[in-house]
C-alpha cells in the first residue's frame, strides 16, 4: 500500500530529526467520507502533516487534537458528526460520520508476550497463530521474520509499512470491561507469530482468527469489529491491514502497452513487462518497471505469477498472446485480461485446445476479454484507462459502471 509505506518514511523522518509525532487513522466510518477505513494521517509537534484522511474538513481540528494526544501520551478516540449541508456548503465534500483513533507514537521497548491460555497439543488447533515445536506456528506459518523479533507491536507494525510486507495490527479502542487496557496492541504479521497483547486471551485468539482470515484474502479491508468477552462485554477492535503493492504484470511492450505501465505505477500496482524484444521492453520506454527479456519457453524459470498479481496480454502477436494466455491460466492470478475481440480469443482457445489445453469454467472465469470498461476508449491512454479502471473495479470487488442512481457508493459486490 503505497500510502502506508509514505507515512512510515515520514515517521523514520520525524523521528531522525528528533521531533514528537502521532497518527490519527480512521477507524470507523457511518455515511459517505472521503476516505474509508485505514487511512492514515501523520502530524509532528509543529503541525506538519503526511497523508490525507478527508477532503480537508477534518486535518485541521485532528492536528489540534493530535498536539494534545503528544503533550499528555493519551490516546483519543475522536468522533466527527459532519451535516451534510453544512459541509458542502463549506465546498467539503465529506458528510457522514467518521471515528479517528490519534494516538501518539511510541518509541520502541522490548517485547510482550502475547497472553495465551495454557492448551494440550490437542488444543493447538484452537489456538490460531502460536508458535508450536521447530518454531512453527500451529496454521503451519513460519517463526517471526528475524525483523520482527523483538520489536514493539506498533514498531514492528511500522517496519512493516516501510517494507511493503503482510501483517495486522489489532488495536483495542473501546471495552466494557474495566481489565482491557484502551490502546493495547497486538501485531499479526502474515509469516510468524503474534506478538503484544490485548489484555485477554481468548480475545487475542479471536483478533488473530479475524486477522489470518482477512490475509488469506484478495484484497481485505481495514475494520473496527466487535469481539464478545467470554466472562460477558464486548471489545471493539480496530484491524490494520496492510498489503505489498499489487502486481500488474503486462505481457507486450507495444506502444500501447506504454500508458498501461504508467497509470498503473501511478496508482501504486508494482508494474513487470515481459517481451522478448530489448527494442521495446527497456527502462527508457517503461522507467520504474521491472523488465524481463525473455521469450515463452523461459516463462516457468524466469516469471513468477502470485495470488494477487492481476495479468494484461497485449503482445499483439497470435502465439505469444496464445501462450500468455496459457501460462496466465495456469497461474494463481485472480485475472487475467486479454486484449482483442471475442473472436480472437476464441480463436487462441481453440489452437489450445489442438495442443491439449482445456480450461475448465473456473480458469476461464478469470479471463476478462474484451479487457476494460465501456468508456468508448479509443486512444492509447484512454484504452489504458479502462483497462485499469476494470483492474480496480476488479479489485475492490465492484462492477464498475455509472454511480449515478445507486443508493450506496461503496458497497461491494463481492460476497
């Protein structure tokens, strides 16, 4: 998440010039916003900001707010009730309600030991995230990252941002219960074992359920959830997640492959261009991608295809189109685009098919041809925005199209 690795640099920064800071990260959202939650904004003792976490209406009382949480180290959590025709009225456009946590950020400590409950190692399962014997975890993770070992949660939780790595930091906002320390931390990274406490430990146990299950998905949303206490209450948890950029990796480095890799750079995708030509695919030509000369028959060596890298095949060549196609289907991509009518498509499917490639309806399903939204794109950047605006739409599990007439905006369609 581009975002995320922004306000990690600006808190190394801020913290190198020797100066007070704290975060205020939008933890709940009721209405339309600006932003949704998880997003981020950095204020230093003297007013300075990184980030954005509304149209404006919100930064300047939250900088005021968040001198007070750095004189006195106590963290607020803080509601803006915004009427809507006051604040369009002040041109903002951000009504709803919107819940910052502004906490000030610490410096790093020794570790906590996150509170488990005593368990057999028949129980082991019960106990999602432990660490078990060989320093394996007991959902079959690896021991810490030796970059997280020994850190604080939210240290740990930085380190994270600025590496552009997979983890949680679970935050306790509000409790019923007099026990439960307001603030209190537990980090999840996605390789390892929890680390810090929530002050409960079946509570932890559910945090880190919530967070390995989010992890395991396409692309999961930051969420304040509710958690029932075993002894009666409730706490409410605000979950963090936070991702490596996605990958966009285009087969073809055709001149309309050009503005694809730029506006996907832009909107923070890690962009990879594969073609055989150094004519074409070169840093000139795609500054800031990453570029592999190569032809088909060393695609197995030398390509590597992950679970969230979405595919774009453009080569504007028959065989290596058909053997992207083939290669991109047999990858873990949850997409794959195909530039082309229909009756291409079908064409290179049945020369497959002559080879004895069948795809099945579920490989098929991620293959997303003709690529794009409707927009009536005709050039190569408009053609690049509805490739990307389909990735998106892809994505954040929505069906694109006119928001005119819909009730909600940022409802999913994805199940």
């Amino acid at each position: 998440m581009k975002e995320h690795r922004e306000i990690a640099l600006a808190m190394e920064e801020t913290k190198r010039v020797g100066r007070k800071m704290a975060v205020a990260t939008v933890v709940r959202v009721k209405g339309s916003a600006y932003r949704r939650e998880g997003a981020k904004l950095l204020i230093d003792e003297e007013g300075n900001t990184t980030g954005v976490i509304s149209g404006g209406c919100l930064e300047p009382d939250v900088v005021e707010v968040a001198k007070q949480v750095m004189a006195d180290g106590r963290p607020i959590l803080k509601s803006y009730h915004l009427d809507e025709d006051l604040v369009w009225g002040l041109g903002l456009g951000c009504p709803g309600m919107v819940d910052i946590w502004i906490e000030a950020v610490p410096d790093s400590r020794g570790p906590k030991v996150m509170h488990t409950p005593p368990s057999s190692a028949g129980e082991d399962a019960e106990n999602p995230g432990f660490t078990g014997e060989n320093g394996v975890s007991s959902d079959g993770r690896k021991e810490n990252d030796s970059r997280d070992t020994g850190r604080e949660p939210f240290a740990a939780w930085s380190m994270c941002l600025k590496e552009e790595r997979s983890a949680v930091l679970a935050t306790l906002l509000e409790s019923s219960s007099p026990d439960l320390p307001i603030g209190a931390r537990l980090f999840i990274p996605e390789e390892g074992e929890p680390s810090g406490d929530l002050g409960d430990a079946s509570l932890n146990q559910l945090a880190v359920k919530l967070a390995r299950k989010k992890l395991d998905t396409l692309y999961p949303r930051s969420e304040t959830s509710t958690f029932f206490l075993s002894g009666g209450g409730k706490a409410e948890i605000f979950v963090d997640v936070n991702l490596p950029p996605f990958e966009l990796m285009i087969f073809g480095a055709g001149h309309d492959a050009i503005p694809v890799a730029k506006l996907a750079a832009e909107l923070g995708f890690r962009t990879t261009v594969i073609d055989p030509r150094p004519a074409y695919a070169n840093e000139e030509r795609f500054p800031g991608a990453r570029i592999i000369l190569t032809h088909a028959d060393a695609w197995e060596e030398r390509v590597m295809i992950g679970r969230r890298t979405f595919v774009i095949v453009m080569n504007h060549h028959l065989e290596r189109d058909q053997a992207a196609i083939r290669f991109a289907l047999n990858s873990p991509a949850p997409y794959v685009g195909v530039l082309g009518p229909r009756s291409r498509r079908q064409r290179m499917l049945e020369a497959l098919e002559k080879e004895g490639v069948i795809f099945g309806e579920a490989e098929l399903a991620r293959m997303y041809n003709p690529v794009g939204l409707d927009i009536g794109a005709e050039t190569s950047e408009e053609v690049a925005v509805s490739i990307l605006s389909e990735v998106l739409a892809f994505r954040n599990g929505h069906m694109g199209g006119f928001l005119r007439g819909r009730e909600k905006i940022h409802q999913s369609a994805r199940k």
